[in-house]
C-alpha cells in the first residue's frame, strides 16, 4: 500500500474551522504555559522555531535581527494562538500583534498570562474568516504555526490567510507532512510512546504534504521563497532547523507587491 493511500485527507469542508479540533486544545487550554505538560513539545522547539521566524522576517524586510526591536512598525498577526507562545516573543521583539483563536478558553489562558507581564497584545476570539469578512486591514506578517493539520479545508484556510496578508508581506507555516514516518513519530511516537501530546490530538489524515501546501498558496497568491524541515534528536533531545522534511516543516511565502508584478 502506498503512502497516498494510506494516509488519504478526507473531503474538503466549506470551513476552516473543525469543531472537534477547537474542542480538543480548548480541553487543555490551562497547561499551555507549562513547559512539562501536554504542550511539552512546542516548549522544547519553540525557540529555534522563533528563531527562524525572526531571522526570515528580518531578511525579508531588511531588518538587523540582533536589534532590541527588529519588528517594530510591523504589524502582525498570529492565527491559532492557542495560550501565547508565539504571540508574546513576537510582541517582545517589537511588532503590533494581533492574535487570534477559535477557541475562547485558550484566549483567556493568553491574555491572564500576557497582563501581568504588560504586553499588550490584541488578543481576539475569532477566525481567520471573521477577520477578512469584518474588513480588518492586512497584516506585513501572518504566522500559521501548527494550525493548518487541524482545519478542515486547507485550501480555504491558506486563501482566506493569504488574503490578509498585504502586499509585499510574508506569511510562515509550520505544520506536519502526511507521510507514513510522519505517523510513526507525530502520531503514535508522540502521543502513545512518549505521551508528549494528549492521545488524539492529532488526525494523520489531516496532515499536510509540502507540495499540497505550496500549491495552494500559489492559487492563494503567495511566492515561496523559502522551506525548512525540523527534525528531533531523542538522544541529545534537541531540535533543529534542517533539509529533512519528512516529518515537521516549515514554510515562508511572500506576497508580491505591485512594484515586483509589474516588472
């Protein structure tokens, strides 16, 4: 049996918004900020993943990465912010943060967390859908981080996401491939063996191939200009950035502004 038929996705939705996924991280929204609980995982990758977010935002806008502020005057915005884990460093490096969740508890866990260390973030119970319908103005930066292997329409997703990017601005993915590996490590590693991640938290049918997610934003409008897997060494239980895409990867995506279409 081949990997495609395998791990087939299931149909497309008219939303992106998946009820049973929202229910899921709403369940367990108080342990986001605990670096030992269900949300071990992104604790231990989070930084270099901000790294990278930050190094390629800085290139892409001519920004000094080693700046006190290097985003400052930039407007971004965080879609599936769960409790703030991106939302806060992104704020802390001096961008307008906008962030956003469809689930209403893992807002509050973010905001009781982001006030008392005053960082005023623009925390919102919302979708990505709602915000474009509502006419909010486009963001210089949009970051889908671990949000696109739970919707339930990946192509709408990525065109109403690449839709409130502006001109000239960039968008960065993080998700999952759909790969048999991808189910070994992501799935059965994580949420059976090491039990990194509550059981279910993740529907290998849901996962993403590079291909699938460069395609549509290409029909979304958006020029990739950069990937990067990130993989886990057990044995010195560390992340790195790197070519291998199999599992975790991620992608950067610009729009292009009117002065590049009409060269």
């Amino acid at each position: 049996m081949q990997e495609a038929d395998a791990l087939t996705r299931p149909p497309a939705a008219k939303t992106t918004v998946d009820p049973a996924e929202v229910e899921k991280f709403a369940a367990i929204a108080e342990q986001w900020w605990d670096p030992f609980g269900k949300f071990k995982p992104l604790h231990k990758f989070n930084p270099i993943r901000l790294a990278y977010i930050r190094d390629g935002i800085c290139a892409h806008f001519g920004r000094d990465r080693r700046a006190k502020s290097p985003l400052e005057g930039l407007r971004l915005l965080d879609i599936g912010c769960g409790g703030g884990l991106v939302a806060e460093p992104m704020r802390r490096l001096g961008a307008e943060v906008v962030a956003i969740d469809a689930a209403e508890r893992n807002v509050k866990t973010a905001l009781a967390h982001a006030e008392p260390l005053g960082l005023d973030i623009d925390y919102r119970h919302t979708t990505a859908e709602d915000l474009l319908a509502a006419g909010e103005p486009p963001f210089d930066i949009v970051l889908n981080l671990e949000v696109v292997e739970h919707v339930a329409d990946v192509d709408l997703f990525l065109k109403t996401a690449s839709d409130l990017v502006k001109p000239g601005g960039i968008m960065v993915i993080a998700t999952i491939n759909r790969t048999l590996k991808a189910f070994a490590l992501a799935k059965v590693g994580a949420e059976y063996v090491l039990r990194w991640l509550p059981r279910g938290a993740h529907d290998p049918r849901k996962f993403v191939k590079p291909e699938e997610a460069k395609a549509a934003l290409s029909r979304a409008g958006m020029t990739v200009t950069a990937e990067a897997g990130v993989t886990y060494n057990p044995l010195m239980d560390i992340w790195r950035i790197g070519e291998d895409m199999s599992v975790n990867y991620m992608l950067t995506a610009v729009k292009p502004s009117p002065q590049t279409l009409s060269h």
